[in-house]
C-alpha cells in the first residue's frame, strides 16, 4: 500500500472530497470496507481525522457518496443505450448490453455497490413511493425507473405478457447483476463470447417473460 501523503497546506480543499472518495473506494475493494478506518483514510489522504470529518461526516457518508456517483453513471448508461429503440427484444439487447458493458468497465465500483457483503448500504428503494415524479427519486431508483418504463413499454407492445411491472423488471435485473457478478468474480473462467452470451440471456428473459 503506498506511503500515507504528508499533510497538504491550505488552498488545496476543493481537491479533498474527490481524492478522499478515490482513496476510500481503492482501500475499500482492497481490504474490505469494514477493516477501513477513517484514520487510516486520513492518512492516506494527507488529513488528520478531524480534517476528514469536514468533508464526510462518516465512513457510511463516504459509501453513499460512492454509490450515489456509480448509481448515476449507470443510469446514464442505460439511457444512452435506450436511444431511439423500438419496443422490441432489440430494445431489451441494448439495456442488457450496457449494463454489461458498465459492470465489466467498473468493476471496482460495481463489488463496492453490489457485492460487497460487508459494506452497509441502505436500500436505496427502503420507504420510497415509486409513483413520485421521476425527478424526485434518488439516482439508484433513476436507474431502476429507467429499466422499469422500457419493461412497460415492452407490455404495451405485448412483447412482454407478465402483467406485473415490478416482477418483470427486477426478473431482468436480477439475471443481469447475476450474470456480471459471476463475470467479475470468476474472471478467469473460460466464458462463452460476451455479446452471444448476453444476447441469449435476453432472449431467455423475453421467452420467459412472454406468458400468453
């Protein structure tokens, strides 16, 4: 692990808040986010532990910081990739192959979020109302709403028959955090190519999707 930095003088705090948040998510993967003291991210980082505590009240402040950045991107991942589609199975391609692609080109924050069993995260939908606006929800559940409207509009197109939103969209969402979890876990595994093996988890989750 590399040396702790000495202690840097003042004028530079507008740097503080994004080294503090890189140097906790490369501790956290690394050791585990509960063997990670904010002293020792202090050091890390150049600040005594008072110094730390202007910037992130908590440890738990500092991965929700994380979570909250790695949420956002997802989410914007996904709406790029929605584009102009179609309803369509090609639809479904895309978003699966986006959230793919974010979870292999992120690992790091994908285990910090998703995997990692001993990092306390409150769920993110935990005493939400999903019929609010859009804009009034946190960027986690963005994420989520993003996958649930193209599911909704995949039922209006009759592409999708199980009547219920919710189990149709985290049906697809689960298969897919299963598929980059095992992917990242397990990457020396002598996996099939990437976008056959995505393509065919989506046909898989339509044809089961599909119960006339």
């Amino acid at each position: 692990m590399p040396a702790p930095r000495g202690r840097k003088p003042r004028g530079q705090g507008h740097e503080r808040r994004a080294e503090i948040l890189a140097a906790a998510k490369t501790m956290f993967v690394a050791e585990g986010y509960a063997a990670v003291t904010t002293r020792r991210l202090a050091e890390r980082v150049g600040l005594s532990q008072t110094g730390l505590y202007v910037y992130f009240a908590s440890k738990e402040e500092i991965l929700f910081a994380l979570s909250q950045a790695t949420f956002a991107r997802l989410g914007d991942a996904l709406r790029e990739a929605i584009g102009d589609a179609a309803p369509g199975p090609e639809l479904l391609r895309r978003l699966a192959r986006a959230y793919v692609a974010f979870g292999l080109a992120n690992r790091d924050e994908y285990q910090l979020v998703f995997m990692a069993s001993d990092a306390p995260l409150k769920p993110f939908h935990a005493g939400k109302d999903l019929s609010r606006p859009f804009e009034e929800q946190g960027v986690g559940l963005q994420a989520y709403l993003t996958v649930r409207e193209q599911v909704e509009r995949l039922q209006a197109a009759g592409i999708i028959t199980e009547p219920d939103a919710a189990v149709a969209t985290q049906t697809f969402w689960v298969a897919l955090h299963g598929m980059v979890s095992l992917l990242i876990a397990r990457a020396g595994f002598p996996w099939a190519d990437l976008r056959a093996l995505t393509d065919s988890l989506v046909e898989t989750l339509v044809a089961g999707l599909a119960r006339g």
